[in-house]
C-alpha cells in the first residue's frame, strides 16, 4: 500500500458492500441475469481488493465499482460475441447518469431526514432565531432590534447553532449508515 492510500480495505469494503444492492439492480439492468451479475459484481469487489493492493487511490467506491462493473459488463458480452443493444457506450453512459442522479437523491434525502430529526431537537429560541433569519428573511440587525440584542452576538450563535445542526446532521448519518450494515 503506497503512502497517499489513507482508507483501508475494511472500510472500502463496507461502503462496498453498503452499495451492493444499487450495483447489482445496474448489473441486472445491463444484463438481465442474475446469476452473471451477481458474478460480476464479485469480480468488481475482487478488483477493488486487488486495486486497493496495489496503492491505487480511491476516493468514492460506488462510482468506481459501477465503471469497473460497466467495462467487466462489456468484456462479458465480448467474449460472448453478443451484440447487446447497450454496448453503445453513449447508451451506457446515459445508464449510469441515470444511476448516478439516484443516488445523490437517495443521499440528499437522508441529509434531509436526518435535518429535519435535528431541528425538531433544537431549542424554541434556536428555532426561533433560524427561522427569522431563512424563512422570514429578516437582517441580522432587524433580528437585533426584535430581540433586543446585538447583531454579532445573533451572527455568533446562528453560527454556534450551525454548527450543532450540521454535527447532527453527520451523526445521524453516520448512524444510519451504520446501522444498515
């Protein structure tokens, strides 16, 4: 393992394995096989393991395994001297965007729940405070003079509850990630 390869093979593996099933509804999308995606979807962990050896740096696993996966998919029908109707790789290319933008939805839905879970723990002052200033809109200084306070010490704790909003936000996720596995 080089220097620059932080992540260890334990935790590429579980985000890995935390991806399997959005890897193998691509592979059986692709292929229409169950059997031979659930073989090419070892094949791509294999790699990984085997990638992760040799010091290559990989910064997000699911985008990696799916393009491993998508040339492992045409190397398949290759060798099978089949002409699939997807091997055009602008085809393919539309497929994993397709992927691609279901998984960001998938995260920032997460991100969501796991928000509105963390305002739902805040203070009422807290509460009170973000909602003047993102669903009123109001200034820093006529939330000052509502609340007869001054404006910097508003601007430090709408940055202290930021903060907070944004560690629950992690630990939740964290969470639920942990808990899926």
């Amino acid at each position: 393992m080089t220097q620059g390869n932080h992540r260890d093979l334990a935790q590429l593996s579980l985000e890995f394995l935390q991806a399997r099933h959005r890897l193998m509804g691509y592979l059986v999308g692709l292929l229409g096989d169950g059997y031979t995606a659930e073989d090419i979807l070892q094949e791509t962990w294999l790699r990984l393991a085997r990638a992760h050896e040799k010091g290559v740096e990989i910064e997000d696993v699911i985008p990696w395994s799916r393009g491993t996966a998508r040339h492992l998919v045409q190397h398949h029908w290759r060798k099978k001297g089949k002409k699939h109707e997807l091997v055009n790789s602008d085809l393919l290319d539309l497929v994993d965007m397709s992927f691609e933008e279901n998984e960001q939805n998938e995260i920032d839905g997460s991100r969501r729940d796991a928000l509105r879970l963390c305002l739902s723990q805040l203070p009422k002052n807290s509460l009170s405070l973000l909602n003047m200033k993102y669903e009123e809109g109001l200034s820093f200084k006529a939330i000052a003079v509502k609340l007869e306070r001054s404006p910097s010490a508003l601007m430090m704790n709408l940055s202290r509850i930021r903060t907070k909003l944004g560690e629950c936000v992690e630990r939740r996720i964290r969470f639920e990630e942990f808990s899926w596995t």
